[in-house]
C-alpha cells in the first residue's frame, strides 16, 4: 500500500496540472499566442499572482498565486507559469496592441483586468501595482487606466 502512494501522488499531480490549463484556458490562449522565443526580455517580474478567465466573464477564473513569470518585451508580454505547475504548457507571448486594460473589483479588492483579444476573449487579472510596473518596463506600450 505504501508503495503505491507515490505513484498515486504523482499520478494525481499530472492530472491536475493537465486539467488546470484546460479550464483556465490557457491551453486556448497558447494556440493562439504562442511564444516568441526570439523576442528578448527588457524586464522580469518572477513569482507573480494573476487570475486566467474568459473574457465576458464576471468571475476572475483561475488563480495562479505565485507562480507566474511576466517578461515585458519590445512588442509584447511574456507570460509563464513555472514548470512544476504547468509541465506540458509553454509560456505565451502576447503582441502589446492585442491588450486593453481596464479596473475593476475583484471580491471588493481592486485589480486590473488585461483583456487579450479583438473579441476580448481572455481576462488576465493582476495586482495594479503589477500592471504598473509592467506598463513603465514597456515603456508605456502597456496602456493603462487613468485610475490605477
């Protein structure tokens, strides 16, 4: 019994780690943004939070606490979510002009909403303090709200 147990955990853990970015949508977002690996980083801001939904969407969708990565590049935003919870999904990487922004409240906490999209498909949600750091690496190509 006790050798099985590991395998189990293990099991359970690929599961879930397969399913979240399913759910999430971040298996859709990366088919259609996938990354640029020639696209060099002018910024890197590791360990981060964000919520991942679709776009008309009133619920924030799934939260990925700490374990996100956002490389503000010349011509857009890298997005990764670190290996161990995402082992078959690669980082995305989105052209700035495909963002619009906007605030909004999240369970009475204000966030910034990073609309990705012509049709606004996806809703990535961040702290307003990581969109502005974001936006001033991206030397303003991130647009924000006049609120944040």
């Amino acid at each position: 019994m006790a050798v099985g147990a590991p395998f189990f955990f293990i099991a359970s853990w690929l599961f879930v780690t397969t399913l979240i970015p399913k759910l999430s949508g971040w298996s859709a977002l990366r088919q259609i943004y996938p990354d640029d690996p020639l696209e060099q980083p002018i910024g890197r801001f590791s360990w981060e939070a964000m919520y991942l939904g679709k776009g008309g969407s009133k619920r924030p969708g799934v939260s990925y606490r700490g374990c996100v990565v956002f490389e503000p590049c010349e011509s857009g935003l890298r997005i990764e979510v670190f290996r161990i919870f995402h082992p078959f999904s690669g980082p995305v990487f989105i052209p700035w002009d495909e963002i619009d922004t906007e605030m909004r409240k999240v369970m009475m906490v204000r966030m910034c909403a990073l609309f990705v999209g012509e049709m606004r498909e996806f809703k990535i949600t961040v702290m307003p303090r990581l969109a502005e750091r974001l936006s001033s690496a991206s030397n303003g190509a991130l647009k924000l709200p006049e609120a944040v």
